[in-house]
C-alpha cells in the first residue's frame, strides 16, 4: 500500500472542477488508456487570466488528486504564470507523491504543455503551425525525449529507474532504457562542461575546496580520518590524508574510488589527485 498523505486523499475522495467546460479556450491531453492513465484538461481564459478550468481523469487516485489540484492552482492565475508549473510543484501542493506516482503529477504538467500548444490570446491557432521536434522514446507508452528530459532537469532524476517513476518510460518491454539512460548522460555531462567553461580559476580553486570541505572530509572523519587540500596545479590537485587515513593500507584506494571519483564527478575526467606525504 502506498503512504499517501492527507491531500493527496482528500482531493482523490473529493476531486474539485471534475467536467467539460463547452467553449473552452485551450483543451490539452496526457496519457492513453493504452498506459492505463489518461488526463484532459479544459481551460477558460480571458484577459490572458485562467478563469475556470475542469478536468476528466482515468487512471489511479494519484492521478485524480493530481489533477484535481492542479485545477485549483491554476484558476485566478496567469497564462505566463501557468506556463511555469512544473510537475514537481504539482507533487509538493499534494504534500508529495510515492515516487512509483510521480508520473501522475508529470502528466498533469503533459496536459498543461498540450493546452498551451494551440492557444493564443486570441484563440485555438492551427496545430499544423507548430512543428515539435520530438523523439518519441518509449513506444510502450508514448514518452518522448523532451518529457523525459523535463522530468530530468525539473526533479534531478539520475538513474532510469527513476525517469521511469517519473514518466512511465522504460516501464514495459524495456528496450529504451539505452535511450533514457543517453538523455540523463548528455544532460549531466552538459551541465558538468557548462560549468566547467563558465568557472574562472579562483571559483575553480573554491569549488574543489568547497568540495573537498563539504562532501569528502566529514565521510572521512566518520572513519577517524581527514583531508586537507595542500595544492592545485591545473588538474592535479594535491592532497593530504590525516588521522587513520594516513597510515591505512588502503589510503591509494581511498584517493581513486572516493577522493578522485568525487571531484571528477563535479569537474570532469581530467581531475588527478595525487597524495602528499
């Protein structure tokens, strides 16, 4: 049995602006029966305002609470303001989804995007003036590279395991876990080499101490052991082991699997770390 908390059953028992709004100005779809959950969501705007919005949901109690309180936070609201909520805003207004739901909360974000897509402020535009380049990923579903990549960069998901919580992605035959697994790469490795370019010397040097100071020294100490950063010449950066860490056998370890794979995982592949004795 999920842990689902007080909100997420009060609006699953309860479900708010459940309907059809007849002249809506924006209708947007997310999900399939195919998948077992399948959100649409209608929008009345004026004055580029939400004024009333009403959703139909077939799916999980997840799902229904998930929509049911998006429609509550998007009336009164902006169109910009809309535009920003995120699936993640969505799961904290529910006071937090399972994370096995959380692709619930991801297709009430779907459902906005859809909306917005063939809306201006005058009205529907004609769909064929909007030309997404998507990649459809998980056929099984119907998850494309962006959805996926949004759910990415919007919760910090690293692993496939979660962008399958997340998104459904990779949760039936499988064979776009490659797929998956090369956006999450891309993404960290571009954000890892956009900081990496954009960092000068000195908030490089603060970087790796901060780094050092922050992540790698208290794991040490919890084994009676400590690390001071003597020096950096480039991408060598020279270190000192004390306390246990100093005599221990295993210390060149310790510098490779932990020290090094650290700072490497924040700066890139061309970090050394060499030991001071």
């Amino acid at each position: 049995m999920w842990d689902y908390s007080e909100k997420v059953m009060d609006h699953y028992r309860n479900p708010r602006n459940v309907g059809v709004i007849e002249d809506a100005d924006a209708i947007g779809t997310a999900g399939s029966l195919v998948c077992g959950d399948q959100l649409k969501i209608y929008l009345k705007i004026k004055d580029n305002i939400v004024t009333d919005a009403k959703f139909q949901t077939f799916g999980c109690g997840s799902a229904v609470a998930s929509s049911s309180i998006l429609t509550e936070m998007i009336i009164g609201k902006s169109v910009e303001e809309v535009k920003k909520i995120t699936n993640k805003d969505i799961a904290d207004q529910l006071d937090g989804l399972p994370p096995e739901k959380m692709h619930c909360s991801v297709m009430g974000y779907e459902a906005l995007e859809d909306a917005f897509k063939n809306y201006e402020k005058d009205g529907y535009v004609s769909l064929d003036k909007i030309q997404p380049k998507e990649k459809m990923i998980c056929t099984c579903f119907q998850v494309t590279d962006k959805v996926i990549l949004d759910a990415v960069k919007t919760n910090g998901l690293k692993t496939v395991d979660e962008v399958t919580n997340y998104t459904k992605a990779g949760g039936a035959c499988g064979r776009c876990k490659s797929e998956i697994q090369k956006i999450i790469d891309n993404y960290y490795r571009d954000i890892k080499n956009d900081s990496k370019s954009n960092m000068t010397d000195t908030q490089r040097i603060l970087k790796i101490n901060n780094i050092i100071e922050t992540q790698i020294s208290p794991e040490l100490v919890k084994d009676g052991g400590d690390i001071e950063l003597v020096d950096i010449k480039g991408n060598d950066i020279y270190v000192k082991l004390r306390g246990m860490c100093s005599g221990c056998k295993n210390s060149t370890m310790t510098l490779k699997l932990f020290v090094e794979s650290t700072l490497k995982n924040a700066l890139g592949d061309e970090i050394n770390v060499i030991e001071v004795k």
